[in-house]
C-alpha cells in the first residue's frame, strides 16, 4: 500500500516539476507566472516530503513531517497571491504585505519546532534511545493540533479572498468582453478548487488521526484524492491562457482604477466625466449601427477595445455611454443583441442546430448560450424554439413568420 502512495506522490512531483519548466518557458510580459511558479515549488516541496515519510527506510521522519505541516501554510497564500497577479495591473510585491500574514505563517512553522527537535536518524518517530517523558509527548502532540487547527483556519480566509478576486474580476469582463470565459479565471477557480480538496483532505487526516490513532487503509484514499485533484488541475492550468494581454490588462486598468463601487449607481460613477451631450448622441448612433447594421456581435471574440476600433470612438466614453445611458454594461448590450438574432434564426428555421445557432450569433459554446438564453428569455433555446412552432409567434408576442 505505501509503495502505491509513493508511486502516488512521485507521479504528482513530475508534473509539478514539468509544468513549472513549461510555465518559465512561458513567462514573459505577456504570460506572467512567478506566484504560480511558487505555488508549483510549494506543492513539489509538500509532495517530497509526502514521499520521505512514507519511504520505510528513510530517517528522519519526525523532520519531514514538520516541514510538511509548516510548508502547508504557503499554498493558500501563493494561490491569493496568484490571483491578485493575473487580475490587477500590477504584481504584488510580498514585501507589501501586511504584518499579520507573516504572523500566521511564522506561528504556523513555530508550532512544528517541538516537533523538529524530536527528530531522529531511526526510520520510526519515536527514538528507542530518547523515549520523551508523558508531559512532553502530551506537548508535542498538542503544538502539533494547535498546527492543523491554525491551517484549518487560515486556509479559508484566503480562499474567500479569492473568490471575491473572481467576483469582482467577472464584473470588470462585463465590461470589456462579450464572452466572459476567461481562461486565466478559470485556471483560478481549478487552484481553487484543488487547495479546497487540499484543505479538506487535511481535515480528514487530522480527524483521522484522532479517531483511529493508525492507518486503516485510509492513507492510500486521502493521497488518491489529493494527487488526482491537484495533478489534474494542474494539466488544465496548463492548458489555459494564464493572463491577459497587455492591452487588455491596462485596459481594465484604466477603467477600473479605482475600482468601482458596486454600490454607486452610474450617475455619481461617472459625475466627472467631461462627455457631453452631441457625444453622446454619436456613440449611441455608432454603436446601433454596429450591432444592427455591421452585426459585430456575431464575433464571439469581440471586446469593448475591438468594437471601439471598429466604430473609431474612445472606450472611456463609450463605456459610460452603455452603462449610463443605455443601463448595461458590454456584455449584456451584446449578448442582448445576440439573444435577439438567435431568437430569430429558433422561430424563422427549424433546419439549424441550436448550435449552428448559438455559434453563428456570436457565443462560442453550446453552454453558454444555453444559460444566455435561459438568463434573458426564460427558457431553454429548444423550449423556445418548440413554443414558436406551436404558437406561430415568439413566445413573446411577435409574429415569426416574418422572420
């Protein structure tokens, strides 16, 4: 059964190791990697450790046990620090940082030193020749709780951390793209997901321990999960576009530095803002051409730089042309174009697939203009395409036999 967790951990140390070669390859203004090269160090790192303590004939185990509970403290903030990486304009420098994250993750690696210092050459934890009185074993044992209980607790600060990066990051996509799969978020909401199974496989372990005091064959199960989930979201972070390009990154910037307040309406947002009137009146002209006109919103790539290239107006006053006067943000106003097109080609043929359908309006999967279309009409496009059939309208009103 070790040799399968060994094999285990070996397997998951090679792929750490070769997607932070591929990710160096890949780092350039452009694709910056360095907390997630981090993050792949860490895990390598944990991994070995992993690997030394459940080698039969390897010394020391006490020492890589503490390591491995200390090292435990870094995943979750690279994994915030990577986040903030790939969605703000600037990295984040760790010397920034508040005081009170090194804390914890000083008091996390301070805890694991009386367990350090029981370290031996033997191959077992316990040293034969040194057998620790019953008041210091007791001692151990409790800075070692005191160990998991603070990861326990530490981890899921950070990970709310990301998930509000995520939240407000798909708002500002909103705003710039007219498709919001992201492939840098979605590489995050992976990591996310494999320091959730990291976390919760700590907890077992930990509650494991206590339980049943030795290993009942659920070592092998919790070294699966962890290897499996990590490994596997590691090939698909590596698979992913793991940043926006320059343009875009300044872009966002630029729009949203400061950052919006989700509370202020568009009015007090843009209160500064010098656009008048006749400009005003030139956008909303331009951008009706565009959609109704030009059709743009069949380009699944399309984003606010690119429709504003094509219309020759600056994305500064064309964004608050669509969130003040039009009351949508760029998403909405073209996939409410889209929607419009595809209810169209649903009612007018019943030759097209709904995915002939969804691609050539401009959403690039199947998916996602399912839950477009569900978002905006109420129903599924096959729903809605049975209803004009049977009604010889749109389910809104509107005859589709003029289609």
């Amino acid at each position: 059964m070790h040799t399968i967790q060994t094999s285990l951990f070996s397997a998951a140390i090679s792929v750490c190791v070769l997607c932070a070669l591929l990710a160096r390859d890949n780092n350039s203004p452009q694709r910056r990697y360095g907390y997630f090269l981090i993050y792949l160090v860490v895990e390598a790192t944990a991994f070995a450790f992993e690997w030394l303590l459940l080698h039969p004939a390897m010394p020391a185990k006490a020492l890589w046990l503490g390591l491995l509970m200390g090292l435990s403290f870094l995943v979750a903030p690279c994994l915030w620090l990577f986040a903030r990486q790939i969605t703000e304009d600037e990295t984040p420098a760790i010397r920034s940082l508040p005081a009170w994250h090194f804390l914890i993750v000083g008091g996390g690696f301070a805890l694991t030193v009386p367990l350090l210092l029981s370290a031996h050459l033997g191959t077992d934890f316990a040293n034969p020749a040194h057998v620790p009185s019953a008041a210091h074993s007791l001692f151990i044992h409790t800075t070692m709780l005191a160990c998991v209980v603070l990861f326990l607790c530490q981890v899921p600060y950070y990970l709310r951390e990301c998930i509000r990066i995520l939240a407000r990051h798909a708002d500002h996509a909103r705003a710039l793209f007219s498709n919001i799969e992201d492939k840098s978020l979605n590489a995050l909401r992976v990591l996310i997901f494999a320091v959730i199974a990291k976390w919760l496989v700590g907890l077992l372990r930990a509650l494991h321990c206590l339980v049943l005091g030795q290993d009942t064959g659920l070592g092998l199960l919790f070294a699966g999960l962890e290897v499996s989930v990590t490994v596997g979201a590691l090939i698909f972070v590596m698979r992913q576009s793991m940043a926006f390009s320059v343009d875009e990154r300044k872009l966002v910037h630029d729009l949203f530095d400061p950052p919006a307040d989700p509370s202020n309406d568009a009015d007090t947002k843009y209160a500064h803002s010098s656009l008048d009137q006749a400009t005003r009146t030139r956008v909303q002209r331009k951008l009706r051409h565009a959609m109704n006109d030009l059709q743009l919103f069949r380009d699944s790539r399309l984003t606010l730089r690119g429709l504003c290239q094509q219309i020759k107006e600056n994305p500064h006053y064309v964004s608050q042309v669509i969130n003040q006067d039009l009351h949508s943000n760029f998403y909405d106003f073209v996939n409410s174009h889209r929607i419009d097109s595809a209810k169209q080609a649903l009612a007018g043929s019943s030759e097209r697939t709904v995915i002939e359908v969804a691609l050539d309006t401009g959403f690039n999967s199947k998916s996602t203009f399912n839950a477009a279309f569900r978002r905006y009409v109420g129903m599924t496009p096959s729903e809605y395409r049975r209803s004009a059939a049977d009604l010889g309208s749109y389910p809104d009103g509107s005859d589709a036999r003029t289609t």
